[in-house]
C-alpha cells in the first residue's frame, strides 16, 4: 500500500476480527453441547482449537499450491473463494437452525 499508516490501519482491523470470532464460536459450541449432549462439554470446549488449525493448515496448503502454480499475486484470489464458501456455510447454517427452532 503506498500509505503505511493505512496498511497499519487494515493489519489493525484484520487482527481484531480475527481475535473476535473466538469466544463466541466458543460459547456457541459449549451451549449447544449443552442443551444437546451434556455429557460431551469437555469434547465440545476443544473444538474452537481443533477447527482453527484445521483451517490454517488447509489455508497454508491452498496458498502454497496456488503460489506454485499461479503466482504469489493470485494467491488473495483463492483467500476470496473461502471467503465465499465460508459465507455460503454460514447461511446454510443458519437456514438448517432458524427450520430447527
């Protein structure tokens, strides 16, 4: 970016959006592993950490394939399409558990 004080800014902003979504992905898990299977509340307070790595391992993979055979400068291209999937999942998601209630 040619201005440093906005690429502070946008860095900033990634890292509070990334640190947001872990508590609350958290509490999601625990109250359903509650109001569903309350024996499993120990497995479910691991899966936040499970998943996490999981996804920065298959996004590590995805970025060092893509790098290698397009380019480094197409590799946001591919950061877009699970951008869109994860979009896609969450509505999904949502769907199945608003039909649930």
């Amino acid at each position: 970016m040619p201005l440093s004080w906005l690429a502070f800014l946008c860095i900033v902003g990634i890292c509070c959006v990334n640190s947001m979504y872990g508590s609350s992905t958290q509490v999601y898990f625990l109250d359903l592993a509650a109001a569903e299977y309350p024996e499993s509340i120990d497995f479910a307070s691991s899966f936040n950490s499970i998943f996490a790595n999981v996804g920065i391992s298959l996004g590590s993979f995805t970025a060092a394939q893509a790098a290698g055979l397009t380019g480094i400068a197409s590799t946001p291209y591919f950061g877009g399409v699970y951008s869109l999937l994860s979009c896609l999942l969450m509505l999904l998601v949502c769907r199945q558990l608003a039909a649930k209630k």
